[in-house]
C-alpha cells in the first residue's frame, strides 16, 4: 500500500462499517473536522463526504460533521467553511487550546505578538473572546450550532477545598458561554457534565439559541489584539514541566492525560514549547529584566525533573520516557527552524 491521510482513512473505514447501523437504530454518521486553517479542507471534506455517500447509496446530506475552528486562520474563514459544507454541516465548535497554539505559532516570526504566560491567556482575553462571540455570530446567521470550548478541569479527589473551587470555575465557565449565546459546550471529564447541563438548563431552556443573534462588530484586529501579562521565571518553568510531562505521556500512547488537575491533549505541550520557543528567539523579558535564553530554560530543566519526578513517583519516573521527552523538548526549543507540529517527530518513537 501507499501512505495516505489518517483522517481520510479512519473516515473511509469507519463510515463503510459503520454508517448503516447507525442509521437503523435512528442515529447516524457524525464527525468532527480538526485543525482546518481554510475553506479549501471544508471543500475537501465535502467532497470525500459526497463521495462516500454515492459509493455505498446513502442519501446526500446523510454525514453531519462539525468544525473545530481551533487556528486563528480559519476564524477569518467561518462562513466560507460553513457553505463549503453545505448539507453536511452541523455547525462549528471553539476549540480553545489548539486556538491559543496557532495564534502563537502563526505570529511567533512578529516581535510584537509575544504572549505572555499561558495560564494568563484564557476566555476573558481580548482574542479569545472576540473569537467566541464571532463563532456564535457566525453561526446563528447561518442557522446552524455553535458549541463552546471545553473546560479543562477535572475534580479533585480528597481535597473539599479544591474541588469545589474547580467545579465554580466551570460553572463560570459554562455561564459565560451560554450567555454569549452558545448552543452547547464541552467538559473534560463526565463528573462535570451536570454542572454544564444545570448553567445551560437555567441559561439556554430552548434546545438552542440560534435565534439569539449577535450584532456587534467584531473586526481582524480585535481577532488578533496581543494579550496583554507578563513573562515570568514561574511561567517558563511551568512551560517546561507540563511540556516534558505531557510529551512523556504521548510516548507511552496516551493522548489525554490528566496533569496538575487538568486533562490535557497535545494542544497544552504545543503551547508550552512554542511559547518557549518563541521566547527564546525574540529575546523576550522577564518581568523581572532577565531574558529568556536556551541557556536559561536548559539551567530549569533538571530542578523541574526532580519535580516531576516528585508528582509521579520514583517508579513512574524511572520506568517512563522521560529521558526521551527531555531530549525532544529541548531539540523543539533549541531549533531556529520552528516545528510545525511537535508530535511529527516524535511519531519516529512509538
């Protein structure tokens, strides 16, 4: 055989096995679109949509697929996808970490477009927010769903205090979506699901809020206004603990891993390394004057090792990868030629 595209295949393979049991128990085949930056993937997709459909003699429009919009390129596209898919569109979703990625990795060659530490990008951001509101704008012009981002809390077990405290952040969370005018949303982990459920069930008593249109202005310089914080000693270290934690976890093959009470995807290592990376490249300050170097991050890394190893355990740590999730952080940092995606090498490892 040939090498070809994975999501390609995997939607090929499960739609032929799959697509007409679906249909007889009353559901169907539904799919979610990740990463696109352009109208032109949407049009592919629809095309191997239309396609699969004729060659197994299902009805066109049968395949509803919705878009993460989660690259700060296709936020400038949103009706273009959406008509691309036409009959096969369920609608679009924010996909909030991936977003946050591509918004550094575009702008990462513009001194200008430093961001700050991770932890002080969030919903609220300027950014972040103009995006959201564009989605749900978007979508309801064109009758069609916008779903929300995913809280990344998890509860916390065997700490009142904590948990408690994470459950009110997403239930602010979820409040914040569902007055926008969002029309569903996602959480991380399904102890959660009835806190989103009651704020939507108390904010959104329709099944939907299409109808709720927004009509503010929302320009390209509010989609792509420089958040504003700062970088601290404190935010490149977290950068490198939750990097070489995560990357770790994808070389033993789990792709979601629940970090600092957190669940995390590759998204979260791809901001930590590329807000390194990018630090080091544009000389970026700290707050308190130094800036950052490789020099610097490679002086962090064996404290924030015995860190880890200290969260994992001595067993986890020795018996895991991290030697090897070391040495890959440290070559995506130290390169002047930026990788695109940090799992295209490491992919040569699993």
């Amino acid at each position: 055989g040939e090498p070809c595209s994975g999501g390609l295949f995997d939607f090929g393979l499960y739609f032929f096995h799959n697509v007409h049991q679906l249909l007889e128990i009353g559901s169907g085949p539904y799919f979610y679109l990740p990463k696109m930056e352009s109208h032109l993937e949407a049009r592919l997709w629809n095309d191997a949509f239309v396609m699969a459909q004729d060659e197994l003699g299902i009805a066109q429009g049968t395949i509803k697929a919705t878009v993460l919009i989660e690259t700060i390129l296709a936020s400038f596209e949103l009706h273009e996808i959406l008509w691309e898919l036409k009959d096969h569109s369920a609608g679009l979703n924010c996909g909030r970490w991936d977003y946050i990625f591509s918004y550094i990795k575009r702008f990462r060659n513009h001194p200008e477009f430093i961001v700050p530490n991770r932890d002080q990008v969030t919903m609220a951001s300027p950014f972040m927010d103009a995006y959201s509101r564009l989605v749900i704008q978007t979508c309801h012009k064109r009758n069609v769903h916008a779903m929300g981002g995913m809280a990344a809390f998890i509860p916390i077990k065997g700490d009142e205090a904590a948990n408690e405290a994470a459950v009110n952040k997403v239930k602010n969370d979820k409040i914040r979506e569902a007055k926008n005018g969002h029309d569903g949303t996602w959480v991380a982990h399904p102890g959660l699901v009835q806190t989103a459920l009651d704020v939507f069930n108390e904010y959104m008593p329709t099944p939907n809020q299409i109808t709720k249109a927004r009509t503010e202005t929302i320009t390209a310089a509010d989609l792509i206004e420089v958040p504003k914080g700062t970088i601290t000693e404190e935010g490149v270290r977290k950068n490198i603990n939750v990097g070489i934690l995560y990357i770790e976890s994808w070389l033993r093959g789990n792709g979601a891993a629940a970090i600092y009470n957190l669940m995390e995807d590759a998204a979260t290592a791809e901001i930590s390394r590329t807000q390194v990376w990018q630090w080091i490249q544009r000389g970026a300050e700290l707050e308190d004057g130094r800036k950052v170097s490789y020099d610097m991050v490679e002086g962090f890394i064996p404290s924030e090792l015995e860190k880890i190893e200290a969260y994992v355990g001595s067993d986890a740590f020795n018996n895991g990868k991290f030697e090897l999730a070391t040495e890959l952080f440290k070559k995506l940092v130290a390169t002047e030629e930026f990788e695109e995606f940090l799992t295209l090498n490491a992919y040569n490892y699993i």
